[in-house]
C-alpha cells in the first residue's frame, strides 16, 4: 500500500530495499584472524544452507583460506546455527583427529555448542584447537572460556533502518523499490577461544 517497505535479511536476490550486516566480510575478517594466530589449519561449521547471510559468512571464510597457498581447509559440517548442531558437529570433528586447527563455529550458538562438547570430552581451548563465532551474543564474554566473536551492531542498523523507512517515507518511493542493499560494518571481538597457545 501506502507504506515503505525494506528487509533487515539478506537475499541472494533482493527484490526490496535491503539494511543487513556485512556477512561476507565477517567471514573473511574471522579467517584473516585465525591467520594472524598462526594457524594453517581450518574448519568451519556452516548455517542453514537456504539462508543467504549464512552462505555469505561461509563465503567470506573460506574465500580467505583459499587465497592463500599455505592456508587449507581440512574439515566443514552442514549445521543450522543451533546448539545441538555444534554438538553434532564435535562429534563428527573427534572422529578425524584433527588438532592444532582454527574453526569458525558460524553463529555463536553452534560455537557454544562445539565448545561444551569439547571440553566435556577433555579437550582444551584454545590448547587442541581455536574458535570463533557470530553476533557477539551476551554469553560470548561470560562463558569458558570467553568466545572471540563478530560483533553486529544492532543499535546501529535499527537507526539505518528507520532512516531509510523515513526517507522512502518522504520520498514517497516505496514503489520505486529497486532491492538495493545497504550494508553495516561489523568489527571482531578478541577472546580467549582464539589465543594462539604457547
């Protein structure tokens, strides 16, 4: 009707005006850091396969890894961004035997996931293995240990949100909609999951 409309989700093709997070780059940015731990090793948990911000964050992961000759990844499971997916994929990851690798959990829930079982089945972090996640939840710096995570500024996109609506508003364009994608920065927390261990 009368009223604009805009998505805070990505698509992978947008047939409205769109305010998200920049997914890709978060991916990247998580990679380039386990990098610059010194890691050579890599392993991602992915999200929901139908959702775009989740390929997007697998994307920027591993586009990395792969534009560097002595970075390898040697490991991956299909998850859904839940704790019981993390879980699962612990137990699939204990059977390789991998060790001395750096994983991106994919959301902060399946890292959390990935990490309980871990230490429950004696491994240590970040002795075995590093991880990191996404969206920098509450628990990221309560939890044991404190979870490296990128941080989505939610305050932020609510007022990109509401400007675009105002101006759409104003404008009175909604109808003129043409799936542009705005994107928002996010930035990495640090965290003990992530140190490189002596």
């Amino acid at each position: 009707g009368q009223y604009p409309i805009i998505s805070l989700l990505p698509s992978k093709n947008p047939k409205i005006d769109t305010i998200c997070f920049d997914s890709y780059r978060g991916g990247y940015m998580m990679a380039k850091h386990f990098e610059e731990r010194g890691y050579k090793k890599y392993g991602y948990i992915s999200g929901p396969i139908r959702r775009a911000d989740a390929l997007f964050r697998k994307n920027g992961f591993v586009n990395h890894v792969h534009e560097k000759n002595d970075l390898e990844l040697v490991w991956s499971y299909e998850g859904d961004f839940s704790t019981s997916a993390g879980i699962s994929a612990f137990e699939e990851f204990k059977k390789t035997g991998l060790k001395d690798i750096a994983i991106f959990g994919g959301n902060d829930y399946s890292s959390f996931g990935f990490m309980k079982a871990a230490l429950e089945s004696g491994y240590k972090i970040p002795d075995d293995f590093i991880i990191g996640g996404y969206d920098n939840i509450s628990f990221c710096e309560t939890y044991s240990p404190e979870l490296t995570s990128i941080f989505t500024d939610f305050h932020e996109l609510g007022k990109i949100a509401i400007r675009t609506i105002e101006n759409l508003a104003t404008e009175n364009s909604s109808s003129n909609s043409v799936g542009q994608i705005s994107m928002i920065p996010v930035t990495i927390k640090t965290r003990n999951s992530s140190q490189r261990r002596r």
